[in-house]
C-alpha cells in the first residue's frame, strides 16, 4: 500500500514536471516569436523611411526640373519671338529686291522686244532676198536642166548612128572569124593526119610521150627536184627521175605506150580479133612492166618501185576497166601504172613531201625566226600598251577642253542675245539658306 502511494507520488510529481517543462517551453516560444516580431517590424520601418527619403528627393528633383522647365519656355519664347522679328526683316528684304527686279526685269524685257522686233525686221528682209535669189538660181539652173536634156538627146541620136555603124564592123569582124576558124579547121586537120603520122611511128610515139611526161613534171614540181634522161649506174636512161627523200628515195616514171595493141582492140569486129587484140595488149604491158622493174628500180640506189606513164587516158581506162590482171601484176613488180590525170595528182603528192623535207631541214631556222618573231610581237605588244594610254590621256584632256569649250559656248551665247539676266551660275556656286537660331 505504501509501495502504491509512492508509486502515485512520483507519477503526479512527474506530470507535474512535464506540465512545467511544457509551459517553459510555450513560454520560450512566445518570447522568441515575440522578438522576430519586433526584428521584421523594425526591418519595415527602416525600408519605410528609406522610401520616404527618396521620395522626398523625387519631390526636390520635380521642383527643380519645373523651374528649369519655365526657364526654358521663357527662353524659347524668346526666341519664337527673335525668329519673328528675323523672318519679318527678310521678308521686308525679299520683297524690295523683287520689286527692284520687277524693274530690271521690265526694263530688259522692253529692249528685248525691241531688239528681237529690229532682228525679225531685218530677217524677213534677208529671207526675202535669199527667195529671189533662189528664184534666179532655179531658173537659171532650169534653162540649164533644159540645155543639158537637148544636148543629152542629140547626143543619143549620135550615139544610136555611132551604135548602128559599130554594130555593122562588128559583124563584118565576125565574119572574118568564122573565116579564119574555117582555116584553122582546115589546118587542125592537117595536124591530126600529122599526129597518127607521129603515132603510126614507134620512136616519134615514144618521143611525144617523154614531151608530154615533160609538159606534165615541169608543171607540178620544183626544177631542182627531177632530172630527165637520167642515167642510172647500171647504164640505163630513166625519162625521169624524181629526187625524192629516204624513205623512199629517189623513183623513176618511163613513158610507154602500147599503142598498136589498142587500135587492133580498138578496132577489132570478129570475136576472134578482139581476142587476139586483147592477148597482144596484155603482152605489150606485161613486156613493158618487166623491162621497168628490171631496168629501173635499183636497191640502193633508187625507190623499191617505180612509175608507168601512158600517155592516153584512154589506154589507162581500158586498162583498169577490162584489164584489172595487169593493174594487179604491176603492184606484184611495184610498178604503178599512171596516166597523164593520175601521174599529175601523183606527182602533187611527190611536191608536198619535197616540201615536207625541205621544212624538216629548216627547222632550227624556223624555229629561230619563230623566236624572232615573237619577241617582235612583245615589243609590239608593250607599245601598242604604251599608245593605247597616251590615246586615253589625250581623249580625256580633250574630252575636258570640249566641257571647257561648251561652256565658253553657251555663255557666248547667251552674251550675243543679251541674256543677262538668265546667265546661269556657275555649278560651284551654293545658295545659302535660311538656319534656324539655336536656343
């Protein structure tokens, strides 16, 4: 029991203690709550009276600005009013001097009217002797009109007679033309029956070839570049012998000309005649291959082949056209038969390669003269450069002298129509304008 009574003491006294320590710490709470009041409210109070301070300087600063603000009217009342003043002297000024111009102007503009008057007077009156002036000059240029018309007609009629005889000389020398045509026919056919003559003969036949072979190499190459009846060093005579360059060296061109074996083919009416016409053409040519590939193409001497010329075109295209077996065994001997129209653009051939080597041997000469030429086109170049400036240095100095020259123009004109008052500035002149006084 006691045991239980003193367990009740200690519990009561222990709430006692919790209550007390409960209330202390409410107490402390309150108190600590109390003074953070007090710290922000003294916190406001200092901002508070800080605002109040710079609001009293805005108060000093508006007042100020508001005495600055009636200062500055009053000044620019002022000025308003000197601008006034100003404007109304200019205005005075601008209105004398238009009236003192009003007055020049009139002035000049009575002597002008009576100046242009006194000019139109003595224009109408030059323009009135320069029509009857003109007047005579047009009828003294139609009584010319007149006399060259008449002579001109008289002249045709000369003419028409002069024409008429002329046109009869003219056939009478016609006549005589076909007169001497007709001799020149009768003497053509004397030269024809004297060509069979010469062809009916195998030398003389010969002989006309080698001329015409002649005729045709001196036309086409160079006279140093072939040699006639040339001999070779195994004793033969090439007609020709054409100096060619290695390769392919020097080649010979032999006239020959079947010529009876053509007329018997030529001529021929039985089966049996054209044959034995044909076996005697391919036996003439083949003859005349060999004796050419043996005779002249020599190794080491002249080109590996050589040239067959016939003399008619006709023998080459009955060769080619019925006889191609002959073409063919000449290219097999490197004998190349030619005509008078294929030996010439053959022998073009020939000059172009002549002309080839020569320019081969010529080219460090060339080469030099190239050289040559082009520090000869620097130089004209550095000059043409040198002249191309001068000319722009004197088109601008000229391009100057005539704005010079169009202005002394224009003012001598203007000097001549007694412009004074219209005589434009000059454009380096600046007109000055009204400033506005600063306050």
């Amino acid at each position: 029991m006691n045991e239980l009574d003193l367990a009740s003491v200690d519990l009561e006294t222990l709430a006692l203690y919790v209550v007390g320590g409960v209330g202390l710490a409410m107490l402390l709470l309150v108190l600590l709550l109390r003074n953070s009041a007090q710290k922000r409210a003294e916190r406001t109070e200092a901002v508070i009276a800080q605002h109040m301070g710079q609001m009293a300087q805005r108060v000093d600063q508006l007042a100020t600005g508001q005495a600055h603000l009636d200062g500055n009217l009053q000044a620019q009342a002022q000025s308003q009013g000197q601008i006034a003043t100003l404007m109304e002297q200019r205005l005075g000024e601008v209105q004398v001097n238009m009236h003192e111009n009003l007055s020049k102007v009139q002035r000049s503009t009575g002597e002008n009217l009576a100046t242009m008057q006194q000019k139109m007077t003595d224009t109408l009156a030059a323009q009135q002797l320069q029509m009857q002036e003109n007047l005579a000059n047009m009828q003294l240029r139609t009584g010319h009109a007149l006399n060259e018309m008449q002579e001109k007609l008289n002249a045709s009629l000369s003419g028409s007679a002069k024409q008429t005889a002329t046109s009869l000389t003219q056939l009478q020398e016609r006549l005589q033309t076909i007169d001497k045509a007709q001799e020149n026919i009768t003497r053509l056919s004397g030269d024809v029956l004297s060509l069979q003559d010469i062809l009916s003969n195998k030398q003389t036949r010969g002989a006309f070839g080698e001329i015409q072979l002649n005729d045709i190499v001196s036309k086409a190459l160079p006279s140093d570049s072939y040699a006639l009846q040339h001999t070779l060093s195994n004793g033969r005579r090439a007609d020709c012998l054409i100096h060619l360059p290695n390769p392919p060296g020097p080649i010979v061109i032999d006239s020959k000309f079947p010529l009876e074996a053509y007329e018997m083919l030529r001529n021929a009416t039985t089966q049996a005649e054209l044959n034995e016409a044909a076996r005697m053409l391919r036996t003439s040519v083949k003859k005349h291959i060999r004796d050419i590939s043996e005779k002249y193409i020599v190794e080491g001497e002249t080109a590996d082949g050589a040239l067959m010329f016939l003399p008619s075109e006709a023998v080459y295209a009955e060769l080619h056209a019925n006889f191609p077996e002959l073409v063919r065994e000449g290219f097999e001997a490197r004998v190349w038969i030619v005509s008078p129209t294929t030996c010439m653009a053959t022998l073009n051939t020939m000059r172009a390669i002549l002309k080839d080597a020569r320019m081969r041997e010529q080219a460090g000469a060339i080469r030099k003269e190239l050289g040559l030429l082009h520090k000869d086109v620097d130089r004209l170049g550095t000059r043409v450069e040198n002249l191309d400036r001068h000319f722009g240095q004197a088109a601008k100095d000229i391009s100057e002298i005539k704005i010079s020259a169009d202005k002394a123009g224009r003012r001598a004109r203007r000097l001549d129509n007694f412009d004074f008052e219209e005589l434009a500035p000059d454009e380096d002149d600046k007109v000055v304008p009204l400033t506005k006084p600063e306050s």
